[in-house]
C-alpha cells in the first residue's frame, strides 16, 4: 500500500469539513427549536451565547462600557 500523504490529508481535511458543517447545522437547529419544556434559563443562555458569537464574528462595535438603565 502507498502513503501517500498528500491524498491523505486532503482526505482528512475533506472529512473534517464536512464534519463541522454538519455540526454547526444542528447546532443551529437546536437554537431555532429548543426542546420543549427547557427551562427559561436555558433558552436564555442559549440566546445569550448565540449573540456573543454574532457580535464577535460580525465584528459588531459595541462600547466598552454600556450604561444600562
């Protein structure tokens, strides 16, 4: 048998992509339908960690210090 090693991580990454896909496909379906019965809690960190990764990734400028009232 050949090692190529070439054709093998190609493979690799090939799998590994496809796998994060597919994760990140139901990680976005367990957002949009939680189960029923979650707690308020939970939907509600969910939410809160799902707009942390927005604003991370969309580079949203959101000031250092925010004055709620």
């Amino acid at each position: 048998m050949d090692n190529n090693l070439y054709a093998l991580e190609t493979l690799v990454a090939i799998r590994l992509t496809e796998a994060r896909a597919e994760a990140r496909r139901l990680d976005l379906m367990a957002l949009a339908h939680p189960p029923k019965g979650a707690p308020v809690r939970r939907r509600l960190g969910m939410a809160l960690i799902a707009l942390g990764e927005w604003l991370r990734d969309t580079g949203a400028a959101v000031p250092a210090r925010s004055v709620v009232q």
